[in-house]
C-alpha cells in the first residue's frame, strides 16, 4: 500500500506545482528567441517595472522558427528572426505590423539600420543587433597586409583557411569579391563565383560555422571569414586576431525584433521593445551581452572599452560598402546546386 | 561446453564499444576540464557545474523536463499497463493487429511523430505548451511500457490466477494479490524506460513545445549553436549519468523479479 500512496501524493503535488505555475494572475510576454540573447538583469527589471512574467524559450536557427509559427504560431509575443528571414516571414503574411505609437523609443536606432531593404520602413521589424561578415586573421603567421577577399587565396595560407559553413554567405562572399551583388539572380554571376571558390578549395581546412571560434583562438586556422560579433569573442580569448571589413564590400546581417502574427500580447510586446531601446537600458544590455548596439543615444552610457572596441561598433566607411542578402526568390535553388557542387567537389 | 566465438567477433565488439561511448566519455572528461576553449587539457575543476546550477533558464528547462517526464510517466504507465492486461483478454484474431498498433510508436520515425503530433494540436487550436509536450511523451512511452508489461504478463502464464480464484478470490483481489505483485517489477521497468525516453527526447518535443516548455534537450540544442561552452559539456554529463542509471535501475528490477532465471536483455 505504501507505494501506492507515495505515487499518488507525487501526482497530486507535481499536478498541483503545474496549475499553480499556470495560474499566476500577472500579464505573461512569451519570448521566443537565440540561446543567451538578452542580459538577465535588463529582462528581470523590467518584470518589476511593469509587473509581468517573461517566458524565455529559444531556436537555434531561423528555419527552425519559421517552422515552428508557420505550423500554427506557437503562442509566441516576440520573436527574433534575422534579416532574410524577417522578408520570407513578411512574405508569408507571418508578422504582425508593428505600431510605432507604442515605439517611440524607435527614433534612437541609428539612420543605417532604419528602412532596411528586407523590410522597408520597419513596417514589421526593428534591428535588436548586427554585424558584417569579414576577415579575421591572426596576425603571429600573417604578417601581409590582409584588406580584401582575394587574400584567402593566397597560397601561403594553404590548408589554414577557415569558411563558415553557409551557402549564402559564402557564395555571397565570393561575388561580393568579383564585384556582383551578393544576392544577384543571375546565374553565370553565380557560377563565375563558384567557379572562383572551387579554386581556392585546395586551402580550406574546414566549412564550419558552429566551432570556428575554438578553431581561430586555438590557432587551427589563421584567416577565415566571420561575423563581427564573433570576432569580438575570439579576440577576448586571443588578442592575436584582427578583423578587417574586405575592400570589394562584405555583406551584412542582422537579428530583429518582431511579433507573429496573432500574438495575443502584442501591445505587451511593443512594450518591451520600447523599454529595450531605453538608451540607459540598451547601454546595459549590449554591454554585457557584447554584440553591437544600434542605438545611437545608447553610446554614452557605454564603456570606453565596449565604444572603442571596432569590431562591435563598425565606422561608417566600412557600414558604406556593406550589402543585406535578400531574399532572392527561386533562384535560391541554383545558390542550393552550386553549393552542394562545391562542397562535394572537395572529397 | 561453452562455444567460442569467432576472434575477429570480439574485435568487432571492442570496435563498436569504442565508437560508441568515446565521444561520450570525451564530452564527460572535458566537462571537468579549466578552460572555456575545448581542445586542451588545462586541470581539473567544477566551475562548469557551479555556474550551471546559477543560470536560471537551465534550472527553467530542467524543472521543465522533470515535471513533463513526471507527469507524462505517470500516466503512461497508468496507461500502458491497462492497455497490456487489456489485451490479455483478447481474443487470438484482434491480438496481432491491436499488438501491432499498440507497438507503432516504437517505429514510427521520431520526426514523423512530432511533426504529426504538431498538425493535430495546431488543427485543434490547442496551444502549445508543456501540456501538449506531456501527450506527446505520453503517447510513445504508453507503447515501451506496453512491450514491457506486456512481455512479463506473457511469461507469467495463467495457472496461479485460476488457482486463486479456484480458492474463492474475487477478480479484485486476484488482479490485487496475484497478478499486480507479478507484473510490478515490469510496471516499475516501464515506467523507469519511459521517464528516461521523455527526459532525453529532442525530436517529438521540439515540434510540440510552446512557450516556458523549452525542455533540457531543447536548451542543449539551442546552446550548441551559440558555441560548445564547457556548461553544456557539464550538463550533457549530468543528463547521460542520470538516464543511464535508470536504465541500469529498470534493468536491475526486471532481473530481479525474473528470480533465478536468466533474462533477456531489454530490446533497446
């Protein structure tokens, strides 16, 4: 009898622990983000402040999401798509518009990520953090002058070369290089650039997005292309690193906030971004997160540190020759084509 | 006499016991290791544990998955073992179909599961959430514990029930005095594989889940994507230690209610 009793008290009090959890009286905002995107003391102030609960839940990639409020939405108030995935999400009738009345805060985001091309106006989004896809080299084996993307291929680094494992980041790079946009729809641009990558082939130690971090700082690898924001990271792990924003442009991403359609706390939503866009309050959150801040009246309550590191915050020259990916329709079966042909060209 | 296998067997064996649990070994000895980079080896520590048990949304997801494999346990069990002394009763033609049903879930590909279970829920317009993880875990561990139960209730035979009711026992008390204390230790073993299968699940629960039921599973993958951090290689750890010992508890229990006799290993 014993155990029946222990079992059934078990049920009632689990039972009993979910209810009481799913009972709580107080506004709830759903969050459905990247793993560690926000600083914990920004997001547990401003339950305080404006006594709500934020449910944090997290993807780990865009796809992901999409599956996930295509099949039904999900329950989610706030999600972060980045950018392509903001124009296939509009695409789709995926977003709710947002209402800037809610948003003032919205005129401290800097003039370079308003009215992006994914999204004209931010009619559905608002850019939370970006970055450019560049160089980093480590410069005890690299002592050349590295400023453009043809130093990949420079047959001194042979088998040091590191590129991220991205169709179209990479395809990008290397029409970026060739002096096409790095969204083109034409496909002998697209084979020109392909053609040029299979060159350089015979270098690449690794396609890797999820480790090349650990590959940089463990030295693995001297030169590959990554994001700013990570290059932020490494260089806090090994100082040898530089980063360089390639002369023929690069291209640029971003994550954004943005609301699914029929989210049941949308205003709560607009809340949050609003609070989020505080310049006292994003000062603090990009400086413990460590990725760049879009919002201008935010700089000075930075760090000298945080506003003097070039990697997270890009100077306008480099912001100039930078290019968004957009979405480019069915031709992204051709993008898919040549880089399956690429990568399986190199066993 | 005992036979002897081919040598090239027992090489064969050590290969695949290599291969197997290297990895898993690499990411328990690195979860100790006092550097946040993963390649070399720089002293031991358990910072990685200690940061872990600090960070609020690990200690979300694991109150997540302990309540969902709870609960979902619970009721499986409950449901798997009237589903296997169900079909006891059963006459021999509807056995092999009804078998074959109730044995689906074990086949059936975790991502079709969850991927069907999504279009249900969503054609429903029930929201997801942790109680729509909870089915979910509910429908496909009912089938292990149903296999499990369903396998002792075979071994076990009829004679001592027919005797205890011979001796005047109602069918409650013969179901309470003979037949329930046989089958336990399957009940307990059906249970254990079923709450393991729900804490280690990824696939079915990462297409069901909603808001606040990111499980440890989800977090883990959602981690790993910002960087292999030595928390995670922490975390694994404790996961893999936790499953295994409930296997190696179900395994022990399912023996020790078999008595003397030799028993089979599980079928997974």
């Amino acid at each position: 009898m014993k155990r029946t009793g222990l079992l059934s008290m078990l049920v009632v009090g689990v039972l009993a622990i979910s209810l009481l959890a799913g009972c709580s009286s107080k506004e709830k905002l759903h969050i459905y983000s990247w793993a560690d995107n926000f600083d914990e003391t920004v997001i547990s102030d401003f339950e305080k402040e404006f006594n709500v609960d934020i449910t944090y839940d997290i993807y780990a990639n865009n796809e992901d999401l999409l599956a996930k409020i295509k099949a039904g939405g999900g329950g989610y108030d706030l999600i972060q798509p980045s950018d392509y995935m903001v124009e296939t999400m509009i695409k789709n009738n995926l977003l709710e518009p947002l209402d800037k009345n809610n948003i003032p805060n919205y005129v401290n985001i800097a003039d370079t990520f308003k009215d992006p091309a994914f999204d004209p106006d931010n009619k559905y989004s608002i850019v939370y953090t970006s970055g450019v896809t560049g160089i980093a080299y480590n410069k005890k084996y690299i002592k050349d002058p590295i400023d453009s993307w043809e130093d990949l291929w420079n047959p001194a680094y042979k088998g040091k070369v590191l590129l991220l494992d991205d169709n179209r980041e990479v395809i990008g790079m290397a029409l970026k290089k060739q002096g096409f946009s790095n969204s083109t729809t034409n496909e002998t641009e697209i084979k020109a650039a392909v053609d040029n990558l299979k060159t350089l082939l015979p270098s690449v130690l690794a396609f890797d997005t999820d480790t090349i971090k650990q590959k940089m700082i463990q030295e693995e690898g001297w030169i590959s292309t990554v994001w700013s924001g990570d290059a932020a990271y490494i260089v806090k792990d090994n100082p040898d690193i530089a980063y360089v924003v390639p002369k023929e442009g690069a291209t640029i991403f971003s994550d954004n906030y943005a609301i699914p359609k029929g989210a049941k706390n949308k205003a709560l939503a607009e809340k949050f971004i609003n609070y989020m866009l505080d310049p006292k309050v994003s000062a603090a959150n990009y400086e413990a997160i460590g990725y760049s801040d879009p919002n201008v009246k935010a700089m000075e309550f930075h760090s000298e540190t945080y506003r003097n590191n070039k990697m997270i915050n890009l100077s306008e020259d480099e912001l100039n020759r930078v290019e968004w990916l957009s979405d480019v329709g069915d031709s992204l079966q051709i993008y898919d084509r040549y880089w399956t042909e690429l990568k399986s060209g190199r066993e | 006499m005992k036979k002897k296998g081919h040598p090239l067997l027992g090489i064969h064996s050590a290969l695949m016991m290599i291969f197997i649990y290297v990895p898993i070994v690499l990411v328990m000895v690195y979860s100790f290791n006092n550097t946040r980079l993963s390649g070399d080896w720089k002293g031991f520590t358990l910072d990685w544990y200690v940061s872990l048990m600090k960070d609020r949304h690990v200690m979300e997801a694991l109150m997540n998955s302990l309540v969902i494999a709870v609960i979902s346990t619970v009721v499986a069990t409950l449901l798997g073992t009237i589903s296997a002394l169900s079909m006891r009763d059963f006459a021999r033609k509807w056995k092999g179909p009804l078998n074959g049903v109730l044995y689906m879930p074990v086949i059936i590909p975790d991502i079709i599961m969850g991927l069907s279970l999504l279009v249900l829920f969503s054609q429903l317009q029930i929201p997801l959430g942790k109680s729509t993880v909870m089915i979910a875990h509910i429908t496909f561990s009912m089938s292990y514990v149903y296999v499990v139960v369903n396998a002792r209730l075979a071994g076990m035979g009829r004679q001592l029930e027919e005797a205890a009711q011979d001796l005047g026992a109602t069918y409650w008390q013969t179901f309470r005095y003979v037949t329930l204390p046989q089958i336990t230790p399957g009940i307990i073993s059906g249970a254990l594989i079923a709450f393991t299968l729900s804490l280690d699940d990824f696939m079915v629960s990462f297409f069901v889940a909603g808001p606040s039921s990111t499980t440890l599973p989800i977090y883990i993958y959602g981690q790993v994507k910002r960087g292999i951090s030595p928390e995670i290689n922490a975390l694994c750890t404790l996961l893999i230690l936790v499953s295994i010992t409930l296997i190696l508890l179900a395994q022990y229990v399912l023996n020790r209610g078999k008595g003397q006799k030799k028993h089979k290993m599980l079928p997974f």
